[in-house]
C-alpha cells in the first residue's frame, strides 16, 4: 500500500495539449495529478485502480473511511458505474457539466476499486464543466477520483500555488489554468428509495435542488460519513478562526463582507457570488498574515451564503466560539 513517503519533484505545466498529455500519462501509470475544476483544484488518480487512490489518500493524508468524489466524462460514463433513478436523471439533466455531485448505489460490477468509495455501497459522483477537467477525463478514457488538492482538513485550493503550497513534494504534477470560477466545493445530493438529501452544500441551492426534482431534505449531522466533505472539522486555516464578527480583536485579521471592510473584503457589494469565489483565496491570505487569530464578518444565510457559512462552521470547528 502506497505511504506518505514518497517524494516528488513537483512540476506545473500551463493548461494546454503538453500538459494535458503529460498528466494523462501519469495517470495511466497509476500516479496522481492535480487539476482544476470550477469548483477548487482537485487531487485526481484512475478510479479503476486501488493503488492510485491509496495514492490519492496518501498524499492527502485522508482518512481511509471518507469516500472520493468520481469525475466522468459522460452521462454514458456515470450510468456504468451508478444507478439512476428519474429525480436524479432530472438533476443530471439540469446540473451537469457542473458543480454538483450525486451520491448513487454503486451500480453491481462496476469497475471501481472499493478504497474509492471507503467501502460503501454508493458512489459521489459528478460531470465537471471545467475544460482541464474535461480534457483530461478525454485524454485518459477513464474515470478519476479526484478530492480537493490540499492536505487533508485543510483550506481548500482555488490556485496552483495553493496546492503547491499544501502539496508540493507529494505529487509530481499540477495543472495550471489560474483561479478557479466558484470557489466552493460542489453541493451533494443523496438520492435514494428514501428521496433526496443535501449531504453538503454548495454553489448550487436546495431551493433550485427543489424546483428540478422535489422537495429535498438536509442531512443531520450525526457523525456518519456517507459522503465526501462531511467532517465536522474541515476546510481549516492553521490560525484560529472566528466567525460572525462584526469588528476585530487587536490579534486578529479580519475578513470583511458588505458594509464591514475588514483588512480585506469578500465582497464590499455584498454580492455572495463574489464572496464564494473569494472565500478560500482570503483564508489562505489571512493565514500567512502576522496576526495570530483570523476573523471573518457575518454572511447571510441564504442562496451562496448556506454553503459559505458551512465552510466557515468548519473551519472554526473546536477553534474558538462563535459571536
């Protein structure tokens, strides 16, 4: 079983045919690449191929019982390793290419190592819209696990350098082709005999989940893992975190939103859009500030702000309380 310690030389190629070609071979040989998606940069390895997720887990320090997210290239692809019901047809229709992810029942003799799904009976599974992605996926023929691109609970990376700084010496390859679009991790939806369920979520809303495929639940949180992003500490800067802070304390960098300016904004319009694609850039700014303690201001709970609010829980998570 592959172990952290393997060391690379980590190279990063400009998004373009040399080095689409390039990470492609490197995922045919069982390595692993990292890659944008619209969503954040994601660790990617074939899904086909026990030894490369344990690679994947590896070089994340992931804990083995949380299952991956699948990219396809295709609803072709996704119908030989998921079964679909009509609900999440609907939302495959309406959603994919994009930021959504869908936990299926793994269909019966799928070609996925089990190490990809942590052992369960459904895969994560999802159509990225995102032209690195997409290129990649066709260049390989396969299907990839890709979780995001950075230690394991850390921020997540929205840039090459955030991997490279979380990453590097890890991986022997990141694909560059600058920010990413949303910034957020992509929304998950359960389906199942028992309807649908927001595992996490993200860019898009329960509201506009609902008007594709029906009335949508949230998932309490009690503990278990049934998808991927759902540990209760995730997403963490190295400093302290408070959230819903309306001034800052003299040790802390504060972020601002709307009227608060902070020492820097998520969106000085108020536009959650903007604050979404921001998010993960400004923790990472605020984490290499001198100030010792990081404190964001209030985002509203509704549309973008749902899913930035959970991000933010997260990170805070056992750090410091709420205000």
């Amino acid at each position: 079983m592959p172990t952290q310690d393997r060391h690379f030389y980590t190279r990063i190629g400009r998004y373009g045919k040399a080095a689409i070609d390039e990470a492609a071979n490197l995922i045919r040989a069982g390595e692993t690449v990292a890659v944008p998606t619209e969503t954040v940069y994601g660790l990617a390895g074939r899904a086909d191929s026990g030894e490369a997720v344990a690679r994947i887990y590896a070089a994340k320090g992931r804990p083995f019982f949380n299952p991956l997210i699948v990219h396809v290239a295709s609803m072709e692809q996704a119908e030989a390793l998921a079964i679909f019901d009509d609900r999440a047809r609907r939302l495959a229709g309406a959603f994919w290419p994009g930021p959504l992810t869908l936990v299926l029942p793994l269909k019966p003799g799928a070609d996925i190592a089990r190490l990809t799904t942590a052992g369960l009976d459904t895969i994560a599974i999802r159509i990225s819209a995102h032209r690195a992605m997409r290129a990649l996926l066709d260049a390989t023929g396969l299907p990839l696990a890709a979780p995001s691109a950075n230690a394991s609970g850390a921020l997540s990376p929205t840039r090459a350098e955030h991997v490279l700084k979380s990453l590097g010496g890890r991986i022997p390859y990141i694909i560059d082709n600058g920010p990413t679009e949303v910034g957020l991790e992509s929304t998950i939806v359960g389906v199942s005999g028992g309807g649908l369920t927001l595992l996490r979520p993200g860019p898009i809303d329960p509201e506009q989940l609902a008007q594709v495929a029906g009335a949508i639940a949230v998932r309490d949180a009690d503990g278990s893992i049934t998808a991927p992003g759902q540990l209760a500490s995730h997403y963490a800067p190295s400093k302290p975190l408070r959230i819903a802070a309306r001034s800052a304390a003299p040790d802390e960098w504060l972020i601002g939103f709307g009227p608060i300016a902070g020492h820097a904004s998520l969106s000085p319009t108020g536009d959650l859009r903007e604050a979404a694609a921001r998010l993960f850039d400004l923790l990472h700014e605020a984490d290499v500030q001198p100030l010792p303690k990081i404190a964001v201001a209030p985002i509203p709970e509704e549309g973008l702000g749902l899913a930035i609010n959970d991000r933010l829980r997260r990170a805070a998570y056992q750090n410091i309380d709420i205000q």
